[in-house]
C-alpha cells in the first residue's frame, strides 16, 4: 500500500504534527520521513520546536523553498514489509544480481585505475617477513598476498568490481584506502592470503656462521666483541598458502545477527567465483551501516526528546520558584507598608502643636516611604516592577541555565 502527495502536501503534513507521530501513520521510520524531507528539500520543525509550541512561545516556521525542476514533485511512502532490514537488503541485492545482462564472473576486463594501480604496487613491492606483500596506499584496494598470488588478484578485483558496480558501489579514490562506496555508505574491506609457520630449523650455512662465530669467541676474553655479534636467525619459518580471503568491515547492530563479512576459498570453489556473492555480501554490509546509523540517530533524538523534557520541566520549576519568591516578597512589602501606615497614623493622632523639628523630620521621610510602597501596588508600579525583575512574562526564564 502506498500514499502519493505533492511537495506542498507533505510540507503541510510534516509541520502539522511531530515526526515520529506522522511516521506511525504511515507505518515507516521517521529516520526515512526525515530522508524523504532531504531529498525533496522540504524543511522540517528542529529539535525542541514542538516543545516551545506547546510551551506557547514565539516559534517560526520554515517557508518551503522553491521547487527545483530537477526533483520530482510527487512523494510517494509505501508502508515497510515486516521482514528485518538484512532481509529485504539479501533479496533486493539478489535481484539485482539476477537482473544483470550477465553474470559479472564472465566479464573480464582491466578493471578502473584504482585496480590497475593497486596491481601496479603489487608487482613493485617486497616480501614482509611472512612472505607477503601488503598495500595499504591511499586510493589503492589494500591487499596481503604472496608475489605468485598476484595474478589471481588481477583476475578477482576486475570481476569483483563488475559485479559491485551491479549493486551500485564503486571504489573510492581519496586519502585512505580504497573502499566501496554507493554514495551514502563505505564497506571497508581487505584481501588477504593465509599463511602457515613452523619452527626454523638452521640451515647448513646458518650452522656454519654459528660455529665459526663460537670458535672465534673461544680466542676472546668477552663473548661478545663490538663489530662481531651473535648471529640471531629468525624463530619461524612462513609459508604462503594461495588461499585467499575477502574480509568486509564488522558492524555491529542492535538486535539482529551479524551480516556476513568473511569469503574465502574454499576446496571447490574459488574467490574469482563468488564475485556476485562477495558484491551482495557488501550491499548487505552497507545496509547494516545504514540501519544502525538510523538507530543511533533515533536514540539520539529520543536522548534530546528526554533532555529537553527534563529541561523544560526544570524551567518551569524555576520560574515558578522564582514567581514565588516575588509573592512572598510583595506580600512582605504589603505587611510592612500596613505597619508604616499604622505607626503613622498614631503619630498623627498624637500630634501637638510644639512638635520637635527631629519629628517632623521622621513623619515627612515615613511618608516618603509609604508613598514609595504605595506605588509599588499600583497596576503601573508592579507593571514596571515584574520588568525591572523579568518575571510574569515571556522571559521568566531569565538566568535559567539548565
């Protein structure tokens, strides 16, 4: 089942309720109503718009930007099956693989700069102690294998790359390794040729220089004289096997099994064989990326749902400590005043006409004071005085920090 709306149509849906409700509706991801909205360039309330929305406070709402001719104007959301996400990335990489023209394992060719490079620094390299020889170059595929195992590595990455090319991935060419990318996602991945050790045995000329090294040092004081070092040899013996393996980068993802990473040859079958298997298992990969990036950015947004909740609740709490604060304050204010206005008053009634300057004094300045607080009471004087303290208004929150 699936919906079609225009641009504006959805623009006008996306901002009449959160995401995440819209998203139950249509039975999708909000992770995928957020990427819809991306595509189609339709702007979308931020975090925390909802939240001052509901708190009543000023918000502004995104205009929907031109439509571009490029980008089609109808949106269409088909509800997602219920089979998990390695499922539907198997069968969507499996029909891809079947609706090839033909099987990429027939099309040999040179493969792109990237492989011919890479083949380039193979032939060129020398043997590490295991007997292998390893690319690790920015913009070359990194491999591991023997000198007589590079010819199979000729014929694989050609075959490897017509096949990912199927699934949409192509190999990068930037300041790291080369990596198979669809665009939104790399896999990571590696060839690499096993290899056996055993215990060196010294070889017949090994032996000798051991034996002419001790027989020197029979005619010296010191066993060891500087320019005459012990000879050392090495511990093991390597020995390249020809068998090769592909290993794709490890994701780790919430709740489901692990996609398969690993290929290798086996007794019947070769690596240059499972191409299409190899591409699938890569486009299988990429979506295991893509969907724990859409969980860990749900968690994220359910993490900042629960912070701005907690901050908003927190802000309330001081504003309504701080409402508070004030009230006890004018009703202090309120009882002083009264107590002013009585101290006054029996002052008057005592008064005699040989009153003192120094009272006359007193009653003029108490009546300042009473004035004074008089006006503190008016609609005006309270109005002045809740914005002198930014209180009972939009900005109660002021000094808020969390």
């Amino acid at each position: 089942m699936s919906q079609t709306f225009t641009r504006r149509e959805f623009y006008d849906l996306v901002w009449s309720k959160p995401m995440i409700h819209l998203a139950k509706e249509f039975g999708v991801s909000d992770v995928a109503l957020h990427k819809i909205c991306r595509k189609h360039n339709i702007p979308n309330p931020p975090l925390g718009w909802w939240a001052k929305k509901a708190a009543g406070k000023a918000i502004k709402q995104i205009p929907l930007p031109e439509f571009d001719s490029d980008r089609p104007d109808a949106i269409i959301i088909r509800n997602a099956p219920a089979a998990d996400w390695q499922t539907q990335a198997i069968e969507l990489a499996e029909k891809k693989a079947r609706s090839a023209s033909r099987p990429t394992a027939a099309m040999p060719k040179r493969g792109s700069v990237i492989v011919r490079n890479t083949l380039a620094a193979l032939r060129r390299g020398k043997e590490n102690e295991q007997g292998l020889i390893c690319v690790r170059d920015a913009g070359l595929v990194p491999c591991s294998v023997a000198k007589q195992s590079i010819g199979r590595i000729a014929e694989l990455l050609p075959k490897l790359e017509a096949a990912a090319e199927v699934q949409g991935f192509k190999l990068t060419h930037d300041d790291e390794p080369s990596r198979f990318s669809d665009g939104a996602q790399t896999v990571k991945f590696e060839i690499t040729e096993a290899y056996t050790r055993e215990k060196h045995e010294l070889t017949r000329k090994e032996k000798a220089e051991q034996a002419a090294w001790d027989k020197r040092s029979e005619r010296r004081a010191w066993r060891y004289v500087h320019g005459d070092p012990y000879p050392i040899f090495a511990d093991w013996d390597y020995h390249s096997t020809g068998r090769l393996s592909i290993s794709l980068e490890p994701v780790w993802y919430y709740r489901q099994p692990t996609p398969r990473r690993s290929f290798n040859d086996g007794k019947r079958q070769r690596l240059e064989d499972l191409v299409d298997k190899i591409a699938i298992g890569i486009a299988v990969v990429a979506a295991a990326k893509t969907e724990r990036d859409e969980e860990e950015e749900k968690q994220a947004r359910e993490r900042e749902k629960e912070r701005a909740a907690q901050e908003a609740a927190a802000r309330s709490r001081y504003i309504e400590d701080r409402r508070q604060a004030e009230l006890t304050s004018l009703l202090l204010a309120q009882q002083r005043t009264n107590q002013l206005e009585q101290l006054l008053s029996r002052m008057v009634g005592e008064a005699t006409p040989d009153r003192e300057a120094r009272i006359s004094v007193f009653e003029s300045w108490l009546q300042r004071q009473i004035d004074e607080k008089r006006q503190l009471f008016t609609r005006e004087g309270l109005e002045t005085h809740f914005e002198h303290l930014k209180l009972f208004g939009q900005d109660d929150d002021k000094n808020f920090n969390g």
